[in-house]
C-alpha cells in the first residue's frame, strides 16, 4: 500500500477503479449493465438521471486478457505524462486534462456513436499525448519496439484487427479529444494568436497540493508554488535567486541630486 500511495494519483485511481470494476463485473458479483453508458438513462425526467455512468464507463475493459491489458496500457502512458509532462507541471493539470478530454469522449462516442464502455478510447488520448511528447522514445508494443510517434496507429490497428472497425472508431475519439487539447492548449494560442482558456482553476490546484510555498518535485526540476497577489488568478515561480527584503518594490521616487 506504501508503494500504491507513491504513484501518480490520478492514473493510480482510474487504474486502480478499472480492475476492481472489470474484475468483478466479469466475475458476475456485479451487474456491468449498470456501468456502462446508457444515454437514455443519463437524458431523462422518467426517473433519477444516472449521472455515474458518466464516469463508469470509463472503468470497464474488454473481457479475458483485455483486463489486464487495457489497465497496462492506461497506466503506462497516463503514469508517464503525469509524472514527466512539462505540459502538466502545475499540480491538478493532469486532472483538467483527463477531464477535458473524457468530456470530448463522452460527447462523441456516447452521445454520437452511442458506444457503451471509453477505456480504451481514454488509454488511446494519454498513449498520444505521450507520443506527442516523447516522439523518438523506444516503446515497447508487445515484442516489437519503435519510436513512440507510431505508438496510437499502432494501437488503433489492433483494435481493428481484434475488436474490428466499430471498435476502433470508439478508440479513435480517444485520439480526436487529445488532439483538441492539444490545439486548444498549444497550437492556437502558439501559431493562432488565440489564448488558452483551459486552465487550472485554484481549488483543483490545493486539492493536490498547490498551496502557496509548497514544492512540487519533479523529473525535470523543482517548482514552487507562488503566493499571489491580490486580483492575480493564480502565479507560480520556478526555484531560483529571488532576492533580497524589498527586491522589486517600489520606493516613493526622487529626483537626482534630491
């Protein structure tokens, strides 16, 4: 447990919750038609909306060895941009992430394709994040290795090949929604001129340790998170020289010679 509690929390809870929901729905000491998404359940005033499939949906793999497999390959990529990520360094920007981007599934396979279960479409949005991120990596997919660029054709095409094409659309959303992410986030504001509206809001920052002084250590470094000031939204400074008592104010201002 001691070792469970050092990984990453986001991926660790979904990680965590896809198992514990597969293993025992496939067992039959669960119903798993409860879980899945049903938009006619959740878009309704006949009865209480069951809003939990929203996120259930996103904890139930494939049968036989998909339940290990899927909970692997969600682990392995949402761990490491987690962790890793320059993209993420703030705490609670890996969560807006996850959430923006299962927001994008939900709305597109499940609303549109009417699909039931985004485990693996979710996997697929951290698998292409990550090779966003680290393109010339070695990844290991089964016994082949290649540069990590190629890692979510790769998986989409098995899919395809096990699953077949219904499937595989599914997955794809997965792709879909990283990808506005990453326009959103980087593309329009960097060669668009446009500003990046998805941000970090300050209670989801303390809710994983963002409390002004506090030190988030990191694989690339060490950042600080700043205290603020009055009308700022949020502000942060990397471990540096910061200098003395009174560096950066302001005085009342004289006249040379005064």
């Amino acid at each position: 447990m001691d070792v469970f509690w050092t990984l990453p929390p986001v991926t660790r809870t979904i990680t965590a919750l896809a198992l514990a929901v597969s293993a025992l729905g496939y067992s039959g000491m669960i119903n798993m038609y409860n879980y899945i998404f049903i938009s006619r359940a959740i878009l309704t005033t006949k009865m209480m909306p069951q809003l939990w499939r929203l996120f259930t949906a996103f904890l139930i793999t494939k049968p036989k060895f998909a339940i290990l497999l899927d909970p692997y390959f969600l682990y392995q990529y949402g761990s490491g941009l987690e962790a890793e990520s320059s993209r993420f360094s703030q705490p609670g920007d890996f969560f807006i992430y996850t959430a923006f981007v299962a927001a994008v599934i939900v709305l597109v396979a499940g609303f549109l394709l009417k699909s039931a279960i985004f485990l693996q479409a979710l996997s697929l949005a951290f698998a292409y994040t990550y090779a966003q991120d680290n393109p010339t990596r070695q990844v290991s997919f089964f016994i082949i290795t290649f540069d990590a660029k190629y890692l979510p054709l790769s998986m989409l095409f098995l899919t395809f090949i096990i699953d077949g094409p219904d499937a595989a659309i599914t997955q794809a959303t997965g792709l879909l929604a990283a990808h506005l992410y990453d326009f959103l986030t980087r593309i329009w504001p960097t060669f668009g001129g446009g500003r990046n509206y998805i941000f970090t809001p300050a209670i989801v920052k303390q809710w994983f340790g963002g409390r002004p002084g506090s030190v988030q250590q990191r694989s690339y470094g060490t950042a600080i998170q700043g205290r603020g000031r009055e009308g700022d939204r949020s502000s942060g400074r990397s471990t540096g020289f910061s200098g003395g008592p009174g560096w950066g104010e302001r005085g009342p201002g004289r006249r040379l010679g005064d």
